[in-house]
C-alpha cells in the first residue's frame, strides 16, 4: 500500500510517500521520499507565525512540494493507493490548502482521501524508524512543538489517552518568548539552546512549574516573567555576554527539567516502559542527553525519532493515514479543516468504511 501524506497545518508545506507491508503497527514501513518546504525566512521578521503570510506561502509551495515526493519516489499520482491529510489542527488556512489539494488529488485518482490528525501523525512517527524487535505500542509520548505540549499514553494505534497538556504557553513558545528577551531571533529554540551551550545552568534558578504531581498538565508562562524579571533586575549593565549566556543556559535547564519530571511521572503513572519524545523541541540536545540518561535510570527505554520526523512532515501524515485505511477507515469528499481538533475527539472525524472517495 502506498500512501502519499500532506501536511499544511503551520509553516512547513511537507508531502512524503511511504510504502506499507502487511498491517500496522506489526507490518514494516518504508519512507520513499519525503520533502519538507519550511518558511522561516518569511516570519522571521515577526517573531513568531504569521497566519495569513504561511497560507499564501502553501498556496505558493504546495504543488511543487507534492510533485517533488511523488519525483522523489518515482512515482505517478497514479500509482498512489490513496491521499492522506492532515485535518486539524493548526492555522485554518494552512489546513484549507492542503486539504483542497488532498481532494483534487484523490478525485483525480479514484483513490481514498484520509484525514489525519496532526498530533497522531507525530505519535506514529516513531514506527517510520523503528528497530525491528521493538514493539510499537503502549508507550508514552511527550509531543513538544511550537504549537503543542501534550503528554499521551498511546495504548494502541489509534487509541490514545490524554494525560495532560499546557495550560498556556507551549514550550516551543516559551523558547521562542524567551529568546526575544534574551535578544535572540526566531526561531528561539535553537537560538537559546546555542547560547546556551557552556552557560551556567544554576547561575538562576527559575521555577520549575509542576502544579501538582497528580497531573500532568504543564505551565509556562510563569518561567517567561521569571525572565523578564530578571532580566530588568540585572539591568542593561548587567548584561554582559556570559550573563545572558548563563541565563539562557538556566531557562532552558528549567524548560528540560519540567518535561522530564512531567514525562517520567506520566510513564510511572501509565506503567509504560517506554517513553517516545516528538515535536520539534525534541531537537534539543540538552533534552535528549538528561532525559535519556533520567530515562535509563528509571529503566525506561527513550525514544527520539531522527530528527527530520520530529519536525512537521507528510512522512508521519502519511503513516497515520496508511494505518487507518488499512483498518477500513477513509474520509469523503465532505472532509473539513478542524482549526482546534482535541486529540480525544479523533473517533468523530467523517470516516467510513468506503472505497473511493464521493
Ligand atoms: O514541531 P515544530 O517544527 O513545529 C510546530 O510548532 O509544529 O516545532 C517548532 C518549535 C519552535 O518553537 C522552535 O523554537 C522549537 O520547536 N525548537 C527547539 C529546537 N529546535 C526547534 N526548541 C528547543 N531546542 C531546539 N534545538
Ligand atoms: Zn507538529
């Protein structure tokens, strides 16, 4: 089965094509291509995603992107035995691009369109480059982005239990805020942790926000005020380069230690043994060398997928995608964009148990 995944939701136009043998989560996965359009250059200026500039910018990307994956793969649209899309959520816009796309495309070919939820294309990420004598589920993911701060017990393909997420900011935001106070560009993450590198990770010690042990909800809005404040507090003398090398080295050590408390507690809560980090966060490196080492302690097995699928991608999209069509599950011609798509909402999505799609 091959499957071409499209994903539009933020600032990456992506499209991949990956072949499915036998069925998931047991069957192998190949990646044949995977392109990844990114737009930093265009919302850097802005600090931040800006919505109206990324939708044009998909509009400008998306065939060449999805021509460029079925190049890659050697393959005609032809060939495909179906169009899966990311659904939801993300910027409403984004969304409309790819899915129009996805439904011309699946209506030209007579195959099926799948929509696909973007947090559950992050969580089957990890079966694209699975050694083959790990099993796949359950596990625990901990979906870091700039988007996303969510903790889920993935129990089975397709049913997933929530076990937190951010009451404010996400963590790629509280990167990306304090960078900006730090006097760093966007993106902030990179950018802190670069600065970061050989600073002083108790020089401040900003508050590790963990609210109750209970749960597994995270905040980080309190850690950018920290900042700020300290910042004013030091004043502009006191900004020397090694302070804001110390304290960009201290935030981050704040950010890494409150995902790992929150992560180990969730897979010690779930009895999960295995702890799988996801999104584009999951690039740190301070994060993956201290929770790997915290993970084995725990005798927990962490895993990072590589780092190209932990950013945004049609790779993942597609996974997904090829998993819920081989169990039957497709959309129709009536698929939405859902802007704000609660994981725990994934079931009512239009599927059925069609063939073509219309
Ligand atoms: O998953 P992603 O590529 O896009 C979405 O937000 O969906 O994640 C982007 C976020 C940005 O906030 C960026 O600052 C952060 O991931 N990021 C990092 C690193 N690389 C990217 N944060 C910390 N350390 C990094 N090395
Ligand atoms: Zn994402």
């Amino acid at each position: 089965m091959r499957i071409l995944g499209i994903e539009t939701s933020c600032d990456e136009t992506a499209a991949a094509v990956v072949a499915l043998e036998g069925t998931l989560p047991e069957g192998r996965i190949h990646l044949l291509s995977n392109v990844v359009q990114g737009q930093l250059q265009i919302h850097a200026d802005y600090g931040g995603v800006v919505p109206e500039l990324a939708s044009r910018a998909h509009i400008r990307h998306i065939h060449p992107v999805v021509s460029g994956a079925l190049a890659q793969a050697g393959m005609e649209a032809g060939d495909l035995d179906g169009v899966a899309v990311t659904a939801g959520p993300g910027l409403v816009g984004g969304l409309l691009v790819g899915i129009s796309l996805a439904k011309g495309l699946a209506l030209a070919i007579r195959r099926p369109l799948i929509g696909v939820h973007h947090l559950e294309g992050h969580l089957v990420s990890p079966l694209l480059s699975r050694p083959e004598d790990v099993p796949p589920f359950p596990f625990v993911a901990l979906l870091v982005s700039g988007g996303h701060t969510v903790l889920v017990h993935a129990r089975e393909f397709g049913d997933y239990q929530l076990l937190g997420q951010t009451l404010d900011d996400a963590v790629g935001e509280a990167f990306d805020k304090g960078a900006r106070m730090l006097g760093l560009g966007y993106p902030g993450g990179p950018a802190v942790a670069a600065l970061a590198e050989g600073g002083n990770t108790e020089a401040v010690h900003f508050p590790r926000i963990l609210l109750d042990r209970q749960r597994f909800d995270f905040s980080f809005s309190g850690l950018k005020t920290a900042l700020r404040a300290q910042r004013q507090k030091d004043g502009e003398a006191g900004a020397t380069p090694e302070r804001l090398r110390d304290l960009a080295a201290s935030y981050q050590e704040a950010i890494v230690d409150t995902l790992i408390f929150k992560a180990l507690a969730a897979c010690h809560h779930t009895g999960a043994s295995r702890l799988v980090i996801a999104g584009g966060v999951g690039a740190n490196r301070r994060l993956r060398e201290k929770l790997s080492l915290q993970a084995r302690e725990a005798s927990l097995a962490p895993f990072f997928p590589a780092l190209a699928l932990c950013m945004d991608n049609g790779a993942m999209i597609a996974v997904a995608g090829a998993a819920r069509l081989a169990r039957g599950l497709s959309s129709d011609l009536s698929l939405d964009a859902r802007p704000r798509w609660p994981l725990t909402e994934l079931a009512p999505i239009r599927y059925h148990s069609g063939d073509d799609p219309g």
